[in-house]
C-alpha cells in the first residue's frame, strides 16, 4: 500500500508515482493530474474551472451516458452499454457529492449571484435530487452540518457511520468479514445497501417532497412511462433505471467505505465524551481522512530494450485507462479525491480546482501542522480503512437502535 505523508519539505523528498509522470508529454499532465487527483509540484492550471463550469461537466456526463446507452442498448454496438453506465453514474453521482454537497455548504455559486438570490443553492440542489429520486437539500443540509462537527465526524453519532454501520461494517470485525460484507453489499440486490437505498427513495419521494419536487418527479417519471411504451420496458431498465438504481447504490458504497477512517480515535462506544478538549477534537480531525488518488507507477525503463519500454508503457497506459479511469469517474468524480482537503479547508476555498488548492494548502502549511496523508489505488484505501476497524475491540453499543438517512446523500 503507497501511503505518502506530505509536507512540502515531505514532496521534495519522496518522488511520488504522479512525479514519475513528468516527463510525459506536457498536452497529457493537464488530464493526468485531473485522473490521479494530484497535480505535479509546483503544476499551475492552464484553465482555472469556475464553480458553474462543474454543474454543466455533471449535467454532460449524465446526458451522454443517457445517450450512449439508449442509442446502443439492442444493436450491435451494445458492448458500449458500460462505456454509458460509467458516465451516467458519473454525472449523477457528481451532481449530489459535488454540486449539492457545495449546495449545502451555500458555497456553489458566485458570490454576487447568492445574495442576490440566497434561496438558488436550495432551489438547484432540490431540482438534481428530486431528478434521481436521492434526498431533499433540507435533510440534507442537516446531516451533513452535523457530519461536519468535530465531536460527530467518523463517529457512532455521525449520521454517514450510522449508515456503515447498519449494513455491517463494526469495529472488530476480521478484514476478511469486512470484505465480505462489502462484496455482499455491493452485488446481491437484496443485500441491506440496496434495499435500504430504495426504501430511503420512496420515503423521499412522498414525504420530503415540495411543489418543486413533485413537478420534477412526476415529469421524469411521465418521461420514463413515454419512453417504454414507444421503446420497450427492458431498454427503460438497462439504459437508465439500472444505472441509476443498481449501480448508482454500489458507487455510493465504495465512495462512503473509503471517504474517511472511521471510529478513529474515538471512546469505547465510539463515540468522544465530553472530556475530550477542543484542541483535541480539532487535531483529529486531519487523520480522519486522506487523500485518493488514481494510478500506478510507471514500469522502471532503465536498461531494458525499446521493445520492453514500449510494452512497458503500453500496458501502464491500459492500467490507466481501464482500470483507473473508470474508478475517477464512477466512484470519485469532482473533488472526491482531494476530500481530506475539504475538511481542512474552510468557506470560499477554491473547490473548483481543488487538486491544486490541496496542492498550495500543503505548501503553506506549517512545521507543526499534521502533514497530509496520500494513497494510491482505491482498493488500497479500503484496505487501510478496514484494517483499521479490525483493529479496534467491539464497541459497547449493541443494544441502541440506530437509523440514518445519510445514504440519500451519498
């Protein structure tokens, strides 16, 4: 497992597997550090993204997945049904972690345009919830600010463990358990992710709803009953309900079971008592999550044929290619891989180009401050957070009843 704690002096010393990239082709660092997450030092953007620019990119990658897989699903070009599935997921999982995420924060659009109208945070987010059938902004709004708080982050009280919790990720666990639990979870539609996701959706639909939402709700349905009378039922399902349902629940999963390093440094109960001082509580908050970035070390070309570097970069590029970049844009779209950034950062920081906010915050940070912690390769920070459960003893918790609804908001 790649773990780099960085500090600027850190990043001078350790030659990091995005550094190895260098000396590609300068068209191609742009997208690169877009993929792994992580900017070369001292890499300045050539485009500086603007807040709105990432609401059109997540509206696009839904639509053309939409596209792609209503247009190829029965022909002979249906081996590019997944190519589909990737992006619509992409877009609407972007919609909710990014857009609306920044949506709750009030921190989505300009500054001159929410004043001018302090309600279109609201307005966007439950427009984009209530078009995937996914939680409304004020439920929303209100587990993810006390997700937020330093005695609730990661913690038993913290609404997005509550839901790891009951679908089987406890402390004490064997890692080999963990795993199974998440395999379980993620491929057996009846498993408790699915079923609760579905149910947390109903329950949105008619009792979180609002004039805005209905409309939306009964619009995109109206569309879908359209579209399988004229099309069929099983094209409805496998180009847009499957996505959106199916694969957009084991998405979700695989963001949620590496976003932090839960019950970290937490009590017996797994909670923090009141005897845990501020200063405390504010200094765990950087070890709770680390940063998430895609690729894989470029194959040492040093003394070996031109027949061996040309394979050896060939087959780095098809790892990139195939199995990171669908990682990037189905479980970790827009900030997702700089989000231990994001808790450390605070209102008005540059989110749009957040792998190289991330990359100034560590250069300003100072000798005392807790140094950033990378990994490299998604599978590795599952890995890294459930040997961390199972190194915990069983909480002392087993007879409360726990219910959270942070799901719709993953």
């Amino acid at each position: 497992m790649k773990t780099v704690k960085q500090t600027e002096k850190a990043e001078e010393d350790v030659v990091s597997i995005r550094e190895q990239m260098r000396w590609l082709p300068g068209f191609l660092q742009g997208f690169l550090t877009w993929l792994t997450g992580k900017p070369l030092i001292n890499q300045q953007p050539k485009l500086r993204r603007s807040n709105l620019s990432h609401l059109a990119t997540a509206y696009a990658a839904l639509s053309i997945g939409l596209m792609i897989s209503l247009t190829v699903w029965g022909t002979t070009w249906c081996v590019l049904l997944p190519v589909g599935w990737i992006l619509t997921v992409s877009g609407a999982r972007k919609l909710m972690t990014t857009i609306n995420h920044y949506c709750v924060h009030k921190d989505l659009l300009p500054e001159k345009m929410r004043l001018k109208h302090p309600r279109w945070h609201e307005f966007i987010a439950d427009f984009n919830s209530s078009l995937l059938f996914l939680g409304d902004y004020k439920n929303y709004a209100d587990e993810h600010h006390t997700h937020h708080k330093l005695k609730v982050t990661a913690t038993m009280i913290d609404p997005d463990m509550i839901f790891m919790w009951m679908i089987g990720f406890r402390a004490g666990y064997s890692r080999l358990r963990l795993w199974l639990t998440l395999l379980f979870n993620l491929f057996f539609p009846l498993s408790v992710l699915h079923l609760l996701f579905m149910k947390m959706r109903i329950k949105t639909v008619f009792l979180h709803s609002n004039p805005l939402r209905a409309i939306t709700t009964l619009v995109v349905v109206g569309l879908l009953v359209y579209l399988g009378i004229t099309t069929s039922g099983a094209k409805v399902w496998w180009a847009i309900l499957f996505p959106l349902t199916y694969l957009y629940h084991i998405a979700s999963l695989l963001q949620f079971a590496s976003e932090h390093i839960w019950l970290h440094k937490t009590d017996a109960d797994g909670k923090l008592s009141d005897k845990h001082p501020g200063k405390e509580l504010f200094e765990r908050i950087p070890f709770l999550t680390v940063g998430r970035f895609s690729g894989s070390p470029i194959p040492d070309m040093k003394g070996v044929s031109m027949i061996s570097k040309v394979l050896g970069i060939a087959g780095w590029a098809a790892k990139m290619l195939f199995v990171h970049l669908p990682i990037r844009l189905f479980v970790l779209p827009g900030d997702l891989p700089q989000h231990d950034w994001h808790h450390r950062c605070g209102f008005g920081a540059d989110w749009p180009n957040a792998a190289y906010a991330r990359q100034q915050f560590i250069k300003d940070l100072k000798a005392t401050d807790q140094p950033f912690t990378e990994i490299w390769g998604f599978w590795n920070v599952i890995a890294m957070v459930f040997d961390q459960l199972s190194r915990m003893s069983p909480l002392q918790l087993e007879n409360e009843k726990l219910e959270g609804e942070a799901v719709m908001s993953m």
